[in-house]
C-alpha cells in the first residue's frame, strides 16, 4: 500500500493517513456505512511523542494489531506501514506547533462496511493515523490541584461481553459515567467499579494507589494499559515494591498516594476519591515525585516543566 500526497493541502493544516492516503485534517473522514460509525466497532491506539519523537511505537502498533486479531476484524495494514505512516505525519504535523509543545498520536481500524446499509458484504476496513496537539491547558490544573474523583454508579464491562483488555472504541458507558461524574460533582472524574465493587479504572487513565511505600494497581477487567507497563518497570528500576491484584475501594480511602497514568498525559495526581483526600497533597508524593522524574528522564523531556509551559496551544485547523 503506496502512501500518496495530500492534494490542495494548505501548507498550515496537519495531515492524517486513511487507507494509505494522507490528507488534510479539514477532509478527514469516515462513511456513514463504516462500522466504526454504526457500531462503534474499532479498534484503536492512543500514544505520543517526546520532543517529536515517537516513543514505544512498536509497542503501540502491536497491541493494535494484536487486538484486530483478537476480535477477528478484518487485516488492517502492516506493522511496517503504520509505523511508517505515523513517522510520515508526525513529521509534518510537528512543525506546526508552538515550541516545546508535542503530539498525541492515534490508530485505529474499523470491522468494515455495514452490509445492511451496502446492500453488499463489505470487509474493507478504515484504517487512521492521525495526531492532535496535546492539551497541556487542559491537564494543568489536575497536575497542580490533583484530579477529583467521583465513584460512578455504572459498572465496568464485564469480561464476558467482549475483552476489557483490549483498547476498542465502544465507549459509551464512559461517556455516560463521566458525564454522570459531572452533573454530580462539577468538575470530577468518574471512577468505575467491576461487578464485585473492586476498583476498575477511569475512562481514559489506570489507577495506582500507594500504601506504605507499595504501589498497587488493579488486575482483571482493565485495558492492558503500556502506561502502565511503564510505571512497573520504572518502580522495579527504582527498588518500589509494585502488584497487580484486586484493589478494594476502601484501599483508595486510606491511601497515601494515588494518581492516574496514561499514554498521553503519563502521570497525574488524585486529589480526592468521593470526597476522601489522600494523606500526600496531589503532587507531592515521594512515589509519584520519583516516577515523574524517572519517566522524563526515560523520554528526554521534562514532563512537569512541559506540563505547565503557560504558552502551549493547540494550533489552527
């Protein structure tokens, strides 16, 4: 599959990679009959650059692949062309931001057309890369005061319906359970329980809670989540004891350090979980102090410095 040139690209737009073609963000998009639309059946990767780099691609690229096979979608594009598409736009889409900004970057592959709507059987999957400017404005304030977090009524999807492990983009229960989250407590993230009143994760990040110096972070029913997978080796490199096991919501009430981490954001701090403050003000826990640090150094960039740069901006589309 050839990669051909954007046409009638303005020279300030970013471009995204659909099915081997790159085009300008303004005429990206998917058909109506695409499944991802009518079914929200997609499979997808959220990951990001470091100073423009593309760190732990290859990581990112076969979760993807290895979920399309896992929920039988149809072949999607190689590993070597979507780590070449990523490399191409990322390149480009770069230049466009304020300095000492960077990129989220995004993969995803549909199950298809809808027969139904084709009249036809259709198994042609809409193949994307794109990437966004990462919203430091948005993630400062959690940074600075933590993240509040509200216990949401709904529950995690269970096993049984489809693999929680995978990254999908059959998110309705988030929305909803944020959304919830909000109308509760302005302002304050839902935190999703399974079945058993476990602790699950959030809609976009994994949960770490730290008792006495250990770090605990929920097995089972949760994203196989390579932030995650991070934060274990950083702990392991640095001598912190870290478990996956089933974490109890009362372990959340008691703990000392508790903070969020995902690809884009990496870390941030829990001030509250329905209204219960952790022992160490957000931020200033020597756990997540130490992995802050050890992450920057792992990527090359200073994530905190990054994190509250007051000039970030998202650039014109």
């Amino acid at each position: 599959m050839s990669t051909t040139s954007a046409q009638q690209q303005s020279p300030a737009e970013p471009i995204v990679w659909i099915n081997g073609r790159l085009v300008p963000w303004s005429a990206a998009a998917l058909p109506v009959w695409d499944l991802g639309v009518v079914a929200g059946a997609a499979v997808t990767e959220a990951g990001r650059t470091y100073g423009g780099r593309f760190l732990f691609a290859d990581q990112h690229v076969e979760r993807l692949l290895h979920a399309l096979r896992e929920l039988d979608f149809p072949p999607a594009s190689e590993k070597h062309q979507l780590l070449q598409a990523a490399e191409e736009i990322i390149q480009q889409n770069f230049q466009l931001l304020p300095e000492g900004s960077d990129l989220g970057v995004v993969m995803f592959s549909t199950a298809g057309g809808n027969s139904t709507y084709l009249g036809r059987p259709s198994s042609q999957p809409t193949t994307v890369v794109h990437t966004y400017p990462l919203p430091f404005s948005q993630w400062r304030n959690a940074f600075l005061s933590g993240i509040r977090l509200t216990v949401s009524q709904l529950r995690q999807i269970p096993a049984d319906c489809f693999p929680v492990s995978l990254k999908v983009r059959n998110r309705l229960h988030w929305w909803l359970a944020d959304h919830a989250a909000e109308q509760q407590s302005p302002g304050s993230r839902a935190l999703l329980l399974n079945r058993d009143g476990s602790v699950a994760e959030t809609s976009t990040a994994s949960v770490c809670v730290v008792r006495n110096g250990h770090v605990t972070t929920p097995d089972g029913d949760v994203l196989n989540s390579l932030s995650s997978r991070l934060v274990e080796r950083l702990c392991q490199n640095a001598g912190i004891p870290f478990t996956r096991c089933k974490v109890n919501l009362s372990e959340l009430q008691s703990a000392e350090e508790i903070f969020l981490t995902s690809s884009p954001s990496c870390l941030l701090p829990v001030l509250s979980v329905d209204g219960h403050k952790t022992q160490t003000p957000p931020g200033c826990g020597a756990v997540f102090r130490r992995l802050l640090r050890d992450w920057s150094l792992a990527t090359g960039v200073e994530l905190e410095q990054q994190m509250l740069r007051s000039d970030n901006s998202e650039i014109s589309r």
